[in-house]
C-alpha cells in the first residue's frame, strides 16, 4: 500500500488504532481522525516513530458535518486524495426498548450510520474520478443479528450492511470496492462497557465477563489486531475482486 493515503475514523485507540497501524506497516499514509486532539497527536507520533511514514491527526466529529466537511478538506489539503476509507467510529448503548428514548436512538443512528455516509460522501468523488479506491466499514456482528436491548445499536449496524451493499453495487464497475467487517465481542472499551452492563444488572465483574466470552465459540475475545489484518486484507490489491460482502470476526459467533 506504499503511496496510498489511508484514512481512518476513530483512530485514536481500541480497533481504529490497531486498524491505523497496520495500514500504516503496509506503507500507508495515514490521516487518523478522532475526536480527541491528545489522543490523536499521541497516535500519529508513534506511528511516525515505528513506520517513518507521513502521519498526521485531525479533530473529526462523525456526527457534525461542519466537522466532517473541515476535516476532510484538511486531509486532503495535507495528504491528497484519500485512497482508502476506513469507516470506524462508531458508539453503543443499551437499553430495553421501553427505556430506548429517541435521543438514544437519533445518537445511536448519527454516530454508527448517519457518520459513515457523511464520511464517505466526501471521498467518494474522488475515488470515482480516479476509478481506484477502497472503502471498509467497521461494523459488527450486531448488525447480523439481534441483541437484546440494543435495538437502536442493531437498527445501526444492519443500517450500515445495506449501505454497504448497495454502496458496492453502484461502484463495482469503477475500480471501487465497499466491504464490511463484523468483529464480536473484541478486547475493548465496547467490551468493557458490555461487563460493566451486566455487572450493573448484579453479576460479578468475573461472571459478567464470563458470560461475554461464552458468546464467543473458540472460548476468547476477538482482538484488535485480528479485526485490522482482515481490513488491511480487504483494502489491499489482493482483495481486489471482493465487494458487498460482510466479513464476521467473531470466533464462530455468528447466526
């Protein structure tokens, strides 16, 4: 991937770092955006450190388009057209449906969904005009089933595998590819978030994080890293030919 400008949202820690960084191993140049300017800053620097390649960070808001619009006009500004896409950030909430209040709902949509096709509305032209470019969805397996109370998490997830195909359909035949990828339960803050969840329901913390991981076939969470190679894969010439499809990394926990 020597020479292509990568970029990834919600990069700053957790799957979009680990994302960040293997791109950044296969020659990328990377623009990591988050929302967080220290984090960003902390990302990008130890990417420079490791790789030696260009790297810089920008303040991105996946639910404000003035801040997608502006960091995106300063990426290119900075790096030049964006070669690859990685779709990352993204939020969950629980709640039983009786509780899911519509701010819950209009943040779960805005951040999972409504972010990712802002984001991709601003490189997309270019990628056309170029007939070149890869575009990956970070997703999950939440958006291949149901889950109880997170209707509004799963509405977003299943909202951004239609996105995904039907975006893919309508590119295929300009060098474009549009993928997703649907990790399980992975060792991060979301997962955390999922035990704590539990925990406030009366489990343990131990039990909690037993019953997560009962969920997952091969006995262990997902990793970050595991979740970034199948990106790095499917943003790679050798993926070529792969479009519209929906990748679970889940360990066997799949419908």
């Amino acid at each position: 991937m020597a020479g292509r400008h990568a970029v990834v949202t919600g990069a700053s820690r957790g799957i979009g770092a680990a994302i960040a960084r293997a791109l950044a191993g296969r020659g990328a140049r990377m623009t990591l955006m988050s929302r967080s300017a220290e984090a960003l800053d902390r990302a990008a620097k130890g990417l420079r450190g490791e790789f030696g390649i260009d790297t810089g960070g920008v303040i991105c808001d996946v639910t404000d388009g003035s801040s997608i619009g502006a960091a995106f006009a300063r990426t290119v500004t900075e790096r030049g057209p964006v070669d690859v896409l990685v779709n990352n950030a993204g939020a969950a909430e629980s709640a039983p449906f009786s509780q899911t209040s519509r701010e819950l709902w209009d943040r779960m949509l805005a951040v999972n969904l409504s972010g990712t096709f802002a984001c991709t509305r601003e490189v997309l032209p270019a990628m056309l005009a170029r007939k070149a470019g890869r575009v990956v969805n970070v997703a999950s397996t939440a958006g291949l089933r149901g889950y109880k109370t997170m209707t509004a998490y799963c509405a977003a997830k299943h909202g951004v595998l239609g996105f995904t195909r039907a975006l893919a359909a309508e590119t295929a035949r300009h060098g474009i590819t549009v993928n997703a990828v649907c990790p399980g339960y992975t060792e991060t803050d979301l997962a955390e978030t999922a035990i704590a969840n539990l925990v406030a329901l009366g489990k343990t913390p131990d039990e909690a994080r037993a019953m997560i991981v009962r969920t997952v076939q091969r006995g262990s969470l997902i990793t970050p890293d595991e979740v970034a190679a199948t990106v790095a894969w499917l943003c790679s010439p050798d993926a070529s030919g792969v479009t519209g499809v929906a990748l679970p990394i889940a360990g066997g926990a799949v419908p």
